[in-house]
DNA sequence: GTCTATAGCCTGATAGAC
DNA sequence: GTCTATCAGGCTATAGAC
C-alpha cells in the first residue's frame, strides 16, 4: 500500500525547495549565468540529489516558466468586461504594481526570457498571450467607442501598463540609486494611479 | 615615425568591429550565456586574434558599457531648464523612443546589466546617473511649483519615461508577438505623445 | 598580427556505494 | 534518497609557430 509511485511528503518538500531555490538564481543570473551548484547549494541539497528531482537544469526552468505564466496573466484575466472601465484598468494597474513588490523575482526572471528573445515561451506569447490580450483589447476598445474612457490604442494602453509597473521589479536596482534612501515603492502607487487616471479620463464634455 | 604606438587603420577598423559584434552578442544572450568564439566568428576574427586586441571576455564587455553610459544620458542632458516644459518633456520622450527603434541593442545590454543587480555598472548609476537625475528632478520639480505642468513626483515621471521608451526595445518580442503584423514601432510615438500630454498638461483653470 | 594547438578550469550530468 | 567521486564537454585564455 506504501510502495507505489504516490509522492513522498519529502518529495513534495524537496520539489518546492529546489524551485524556490531555482527561482531565486534563474531570476538574479539568467539561464546561463545560474549554476545546478548553485541552485542546489541554495536549496540545501547536494547537485546529484538535485538532479535526482529534475533530470536536466533545463527541467528546472520549464517548470518555472510553466508556473509563472497563468500567475502572471491572472490580473489581466480578471478584467471584468461589465464593470466600470476606469475602476477596472486602475484596479488592474494596482494589482500589477503590488506583484512587482511582492514578486520581484517572478518579474525578472520573465524579462530575462523575454530579453533574450523569449526562446522558451514564444509559443506561449503567440498562443494564450496574444489571445488573452486580444480578448481585453476588444472590451477596451467598446469602452472607448461608448466614450468610457478617453481614446487611445487598446494594445499599446496594455503595454504601457505592463512597462510601467513591471519596471518597478526589473529596474528595482536603478530606482534605488536614483532616490537614495526613499523607497521606490512608497510613491509608485499614487504616481501610476494619477498617471492612468489622467490618461483614461475623457474630457468633460461641455 | 611610424614605429610609435600610433593605432594602425587596422588596429582601429578590428577594435570596431569587435565592439559591434559584441554589442550583438552580449544584448542578445547575456554576459555569462554570451562566448569568446561566438563574439569572434560575429566579427570575423579568430579567438586567440579577438584576445589580441582586448585582455579577456569582460575587458570587451566593460568597454561597451562604458561607451554606452554617455550615449544613454545624452536625451535627458539636453533637457533645457530655460525651455518650454512641456515641449522639452515631450521632445526627451521623443527621443528616447527614437533610441529604442533605432538602438535596441544598447537598450537590452543595459536592461541586461540591471536585472542582474548591475554588478559592473553600479557604481556609476549612484554616482553619474543619480547626480543628472537630480540636476533634472529639480527642473521639473520647478515647472511644477510654477504651475506650468501638472504636479506630479519629478523622479518617478523619469522613470516612466525610461520604462515606456525602453519597452519598446526591451519587450519587442513581446510586443511584435500580441501585435501579430503591426509593427510595435507604427502607432508608439502617438501613444506615448498622448499619454504625456495628458499626464503633464495641468487642468485648465477658471 | 594572425594563426593552430592546447592548457586548465568550470559545469552539467552520471556511476555506484550506502 | 542521498552521498562521494568522476566523466565528458565547453569555455577562457595562453603558448608558440609563422
């Protein structure tokens, strides 16, 4: 009853630990600046017993990569098409905002692929990416065609979302040189929140 | 008289050529994911002949950056204190942007370099980079007690202007992957044109 | 100045004992 | 399941001929 292929409460434990650890350097050095000495010294395991987990460095980032894309897309998914326009892409905005403070790691090592030409989920981007966006892309352009918010291109609006607040991860190092001691996080939120709401609101009509 | 250290047409014309290759090479793959050999066969060189004119791997890397740093500034350098505010943010706008279509390369070897905690350049954002963001911080901080652009934090609107330009560079695959045959590059000035507008231009008063 | 050949190191992955 | 030991390949950099 106990010897099937069932997985091991310390299986499960040493699987979580080595992705944490795997997410850890694969976001801070790149695919190939990480080392499999290096990801299995940071998840407190030896590197065959790492290897014994996940066959292949490789594996390790698939598994990362797969995890990371429906967390990532989750805000934008929750855009809801019959709420209102302005409360929905702010509320959208913050939500992105708040994971580039609470997952910075996650955000890297998404712009890590993506610099480099995104070799491992360009199929992703071209099939559930680019689907989901075109999905949202339509609800906000019948927002701007009723007059919902001021005009503008559905696609790039999104882009500029994405930038705005993912540099707030990925640049994280840069915005700390530039403030000095003021955390970049204390007034981003009410700065993309003034620079949105500025942005989307049409012009009284009068 | 020509037995002097005077750097020959060819010393000259190799240097080049290796320093764009790497441009190529480094931007594309990262420091560590980039090779000696790979970066040579882009310049037409052999390895040990590349390793004639620089010392090692991060001599060549390093002298990049270097030349980079000057040339990335430049755009906000020229903002005039004593021209009209929002034309001049405007016009940086502007010519960031241009910099991304025109040197996306540059753009990702310098994206490389911070997400990775910019262990070679670090040093120089504190230092340079920081003292120009402030010199401009405070400019923008002054149309706005002017009340000739509409308030907002001086230092996060830099960073927005650096994250919108650059994403175009940094993003492309991305962006080229939701956008399917539209060229990210045809609609980006408009938009960005129109979001500072509306970001900077203060409510009409009356 | 440019090449071939190679030294020496690092790294991903495996063998095999326990 | 976990370890020590090690292989095999790729990499940076150098030696030395031309």
């Amino acid at each position: 009853m106990d010897t099937g292929p069932a997985p091991t409460r310390i299986q499960a434990r040493n699987r979580a630990a080595i992705l944490e650890a795997a997410l850890d350097v694969f976001s801070a050095q790149g695919f190939r600046g990480a080392t499999v000495d290096g990801i299995a010294a940071a998840a407190g395991l030896s590197k065959p017993n790492l290897l014994y987990y996940f066959p292949s460095k490789e594996a390790i980032h698939d598994a990362l990569l797969a995890g990371l894309l429906d967390l990532w897309l989750a805000p934008l998914r929750a855009l809801d098409p019959h709420g209102d326009p302005l409360e929905e892409l702010l509320a959208y905005v913050h939500r992105k905002l708040e994971m580039s403070r609470e997952l910075p790691r996650e955000s890297r090592l998404f712009a890590n692929e993506i610099l480099q030409g995104a070799p491992r989920i360009g199929q992703a981007l071209e099939g559930e990416l680019k689907a989901l966006v075109d999905e949202k892309a339509a609800v906000i352009a019948g927002w701007v065609a009723q007059g919902r918010i001021a005009p503008l291109h559905p696609r790039h609006l999104i882009f500029s979302i994405w930038s705005l607040t993912q540099h707030y991860a990925d640049f994280d190092v840069q915005n700390r040189a530039v403030l000095g001691d003021e955390d970049p996080f204390t007034h981003a939120p009410a700065f993309v929140d003034t620079l949105f709401r500025r942005l989307l609101t049409p012009p009284a009509t009068g």
